[in-house]
C-alpha cells in the first residue's frame, strides 16, 4: 500500500505532505503508525506544518496526534506564540534543525550550527559538523562530530554507529573493531568524562 502521507523537512521544521486522497481516516492511520518510529528522531517541540487544504476538524485530530508524541502544529505556535524568556528561547532554539534528505558519500561535508537530520547513511569518508544533536536515520559509519562548540550535553543518534570517529565538544571516540550492528537504535553521549554508546532513550 502507498503511503498516502509523508513527512518532509523544511527550513528547521516538518512539513506533512498529503496525497490526493479521500479517505482521512486511512491518512490518520499512517500517522498513529509513523508517529511512534519517527518520533525517535524528532525533539521535544519539534514544529510540523500541516497542509492547507485540511477541515478545522481534520486539523485538530492531527494536531492532538502530533501532541501525543511531542510534537507541535507550527500554525498553532504561531498563534498561541508570547514572548519567551532566555530559558524559553534556549529549547526553542534546540529545535531548529538541518534536514539533509539523502545518504552522504565520501568526501561530502555537512555543517550546521544547530542541529543535523540527515535521512539515510552517513558513508565512510563522509564527515557530519553540528553544533547541537546530530541524528542520522541510517547507519553512521563516517565522521560525526556533534556539540563542536564546546556543547557537551550533545548527542549523536543511528540507527547504527559504525563510525570511523565520534566527536562530542572536545572528546574524541570510534566504535570498536569488529562490534555485531546492533538491533536497535543508539546514541554516543558524554557521561563521567568519556563518549559512551548506548540505546536510545
């Protein structure tokens, strides 16, 4: 079966794309099935922008099935937008997010000061810069250096982390030699002073 909805990310938020269909009870299934998996990737707040060509009503059941995962109808933050304290703007700024929709090959370099997203493998020889979180939808098994403005509560989270070389602010660490691909999704983080690997949260 098709997929009658997908997610595609744009400018530090997520736009859900429907195809011409009839039937929204099918469209809101897909998303209750998606929601769960992708919101693996997603932070806490993370904006999505729904079509425009949805009822008020469809609206609202989408928007309280993205709620259910931590995730926020960008027309609504806009409306129900004040002003936000230095605390408030730090996670808002957490949020914002590069999507790079496709798998990175060696010799490609991604840098961002934010987060990255990037949808598909990061290759040997390929190298991912982040200032924030870096989250690969695939296997790392490149150059992954997340927080490389001194951010040591930054993450890198794959699907599988093969990587030749992770790099948390300052700290340096590879996935061992000959380590079985893991069967869940992991996340390298800074604890007690070294990188860690571990399953995600």
């Amino acid at each position: 079966m098709a997929d009658d909805m997908v997610f595609k990310g744009a400018g530090g938020e997520f736009q859900l794309i429907l195809n011409d269909v009839t039937n929204f009870d099918v469209v809101l299934e897909q998303l209750r099935i998606k929601l769960p998996l992708a919101s693996e990737f997603f932070c806490c707040g993370t904006t999505v922008r729904l079509p425009a060509k949805l009822t008020a009503e469809q609206r609202t059941k989408i928007t309280e099935l993205l709620a259910e995962h931590g995730l926020v109808n960008a027309d609504d933050d806009q409306v129900n937008s004040q002003p936000l304290d230095e605390h408030e703007r730090h996670e808002r700024h957490e949020t914002k997010a590069l999507i790079v929709s496709k798998t990175l090959r060696s010799g490609q370099k991604v840098t961002y000061e934010g987060s990255v997203v990037v949808v598909g493998d990061v290759n040997p020889g390929a190298e991912v810069i982040a200032g924030e979180d870096i989250i690969i939808l695939g296997s790392c098994r490149g150059v992954a250096h997340a927080g490389v403005a001194g951010n040591v509560s930054a993450t890198i989270t794959a699907n599988k982390i093969i990587a030749t070389q992770l790099r948390i602010a300052g700290l340096i660490a590879r996935a061992p030699d000959g380590m079985d691909k893991p069967a869940y999704v992991e996340t390298a983080r800074i604890k007690d002073g070294i990188v860690i690997i571990e399953p995600a949260n």
